[in-house]
C-alpha cells in the first residue's frame, strides 16, 4: 500500500478498467495516474460492520432496513408514488396517484440488493427501462417495477 493505492514491485497499481463503477468490471494493472479508479481502502475483516438487520438504519443509503414506507411527491397535490399494470408486455408501471391504502404505494428497502422494493409486488424493486421509442424516435427513461438489478 502506498496511501489509497494497492502498488505491485514494478510500480504499477490496482486499476478498475475504464474508470467505470459498475458490477463485475474488470480489474487491471496500470500506470498510476491517481484517480479515484485506482483508490482502494482495505477493511481487515475482524473490523468490518455487521450489516443492518430488518428496522435498523443503514447509514449509506439513509433507509431503515425492510420498514415500509411511502414515496410522496412535492408537488401541489402531495401524490403517492404507485404501481399500476402496463397493458404491453406484463409490465408495472410507476405512476403518482392519490393516497388510497393500498400495498401498491408501499416501498421498502431491501438490505441484501440494496435497492427499494414495492411491499405488494412480491419484492419487485424500481427498475428504469430505457427502450427506444420507435413513434417518436426517441428513448424513454420510464420507471417501472420489476425483477430487482440492484439500478435502485
């Protein structure tokens, strides 16, 4: 170790390829350059935190563990982020409706996947899908629920 980098006998450090933050990216060894892609900080394991358990807060994300919650918009009418089915494809779309009780406006957050998930839709979490728009020629960026990817 040399400060934050993990440096081998020939003077080259432990680099996350490309610069890009993402799940199973490739590590290689390259030039030091001192970005933050070649900064690493090492946590022996008899020091490391136990992870929040159901009710706790976890600190990083700001959420109590697996304790519902609403998502309530700012705007004028205060409405209360909602899944509604999207004819096409089976999908569930993420809307804003008036409070109505329903388990379809209730979220947590699931600590192991660390995304938010929806208390009705059997632990769907917040998906973004991007498909292009073939009407109009354009993306959409619409939020849905679905098979949790860790995006949220």
């Amino acid at each position: 170790m040399d400060g934050a980098f993990l440096v081998n006998e020939r003077g080259k450090v432990m680099d996350i390829s490309g610069g890009v933050d993402a799940e199973q990216r490739n590590i290689i060894v390259w030039n030091k350059h001192g970005k933050i892609n070649q900064q690493w900080d090492i946590i022996y394991a008899d020091e490391w935190p136990e992870e929040p358990k159901k009710g706790e807060m976890n600190t990083d994300f700001g959420l109590y563990v697996e304790r519902d919650f609403y998502i309530v918009s700012q705007m004028n009418d205060h409405r209360y982020l909602d899944v509604i089915p999207n004819k096409v494809g089976g999908m569930k779309n993420v809307v804003i409706k008036t409070r109505n009780g329903r388990g379809t406006q209730k979220w947590y957050f699931h600590q192991q996947s660390k995304t938010i998930r929806n208390r009705d839709r059997d632990g769907q979490g917040l998906d973004i899908i991007l498909k292009n728009n073939a009407r109009y020629g354009e993306r959409t960026n619409h939020l849905r629920v679905a098979g949790t990817n860790s995006g949220w």
